[in-house]
C-alpha cells in the first residue's frame, strides 16, 4: 500500500498491518452478513453469530492499534506513511463500529423474535434493501482502501447519498403507519432503531473514503462539498 523504503522491514510492517486492517474489515463484513441475514430471516441463530464474532472484532482493533503505535514510534514517519499509519488507526476504528452497528441490529432481531409478529406486517422489506446498499458500500470501501483507489472513494461518498435517502424514505413511512395504527408505533419503532443503524453503517463506509483522499493527496476532505472533495483528487 506505501511506496518503497529503504528499509525493508519497514516495508513489512506497513504491508503486515495494512493486512490485518483487511483481515478485521472481512470480519466485519461476515458479521455484517450475519446480521443481514438475521434481519431478513428473524434467525435467532445468525443473530447470536453476529454477538459472538463481536468479541473478536474488539482484541483485532486493541491489537491493530498497539502495532500502529509501535510503528510510529519506532519509525518516526513523516508524510505519507504518517498519513497512512494515522488512516489505518481511524478505520480500524471504524470498522469495529460498524461491528458495534451490527451487533445492535442482531440484538434487535432477537428482541422482534421475542414478541409478536406486528414487525412483520410493516415494510421491513424496504430496509433490507437500505442493508444491502450499506453492506455493499463498506465492501467497496475496504476494496478502495486496498488499492488506494481514490476514484472509487469519490464514488462512495456520492453513493452514501442514496442510503441517507432511503432512509429519510422509510421513516416517513413509518410516521404514516403509526399514524394511521398505534398498534404499530411499538414495532415501527424497532424498524427506525434499525434503520439508524444501518444508516450509520453507510456513514462509517464514507469515513474510510475520506481516509483514502487523506492518505492519497494528504487532502482532509470531512465536511467539505463534493465540488471541493472532487478538485482535491484531481
């Protein structure tokens, strides 16, 4: 992921890391696909999946972190390397919120399991097509990051639009189903708190675009409009 060194192992620990920033983000996306799952199925089963790889995508992150340290104070870097070091830190956080989401959203489910069938009868088909927006941005994300592939990065943080509309979508149809049946606001209650968290899952797949351009063009392009994120890349 970084350009060459004259130091060799420094080389290493750069691409060892950068690995081990992959190797949590296909943890993540299992646990992601779990969730899903869960949600679509109301499984029990692959929601107590998601709870249990949580665990493990914690110790990845505390591990991830520690190494990150090391380095930068062993190696001192500068520039670049400094910029990637510091990205890897921030995703990694960041993937183990996605994790965080994940797990919010299978503990859901198993609550839903537990009561009656109201959820069922609501649009819960609509927010799994949020889900899978979200699901697929994270793994287009993690690909970015792979490459360093900024192009793609711009296209992420214009695709996380479409997420953030589908659920501004599905909430006014909630309000109107609780309006026309309070026996409803219970269970379109447990959609919204879902439907939060699969919005943030896109928000969190944006953040590590934004990484990409930082590490890329050293550019910080959080909270700035399109126009100016697509004249950075340039």
């Amino acid at each position: 992921m970084a350009d060459k060194h004259l130091s060799t192992q420094f080389d290493s620990e750069l691409n060892a890391v950068s690995s081990r920033v992959m190797e949590l983000g296909g943890l993540v996306e299992s646990q992601l696909r779990h969730a899903m799952y869960a949600l679509s199925q109301f499984s029990s089963e692959s929601a107590q999946k998601v709870i249990e790889i949580e665990t493990t995508v914690n110790a990845m992150e505390v591990d991830i972190d520690r190494e990150v340290s090391s380095i930068i104070g062993r190696r001192q870097p500068t520039a670049r390397d400094l910029r990637l070091l510091m990205a890897i830190s921030k995703t990694t956080a960041n993937l183990e919120r996605v994790g965080d989401e994940a797990q919010k959203i299978a503990r859901m489910v198993l609550s839903i399991v537990e009561k009656s069938g109201t959820v069922r009868a609501l649009p819960s088909s609509e927010l799994r097509v949020a889900a899978d927006l979200a699901s697929g941005l994270l793994r287009k994300a993690l690909d970015a990051f792979a490459r360093l592939d900024t192009t793609t990065a711009v296209a992420i943080l214009k695709e996380d639009d479409l997420i953030d509309r589908e659920f501004d979508g599905f909430v006014r149809k909630l309000i109107t189903y609780m309006m026309e049946d309070p026996r409803t606001i219970s269970a379109s209650l447990d959609l919204l708190f879902l439907a939060k968290a699969i919005e943030r899952i896109g928000d969190h797949a944006k953040n590590i675009a934004e990484f990409i351009i930082y590490i890329v063009k050293g550019a910080d392009v959080r909270h700035t409009s399109m126009e100016e994120i697509e004249s950075a890349v340039k």
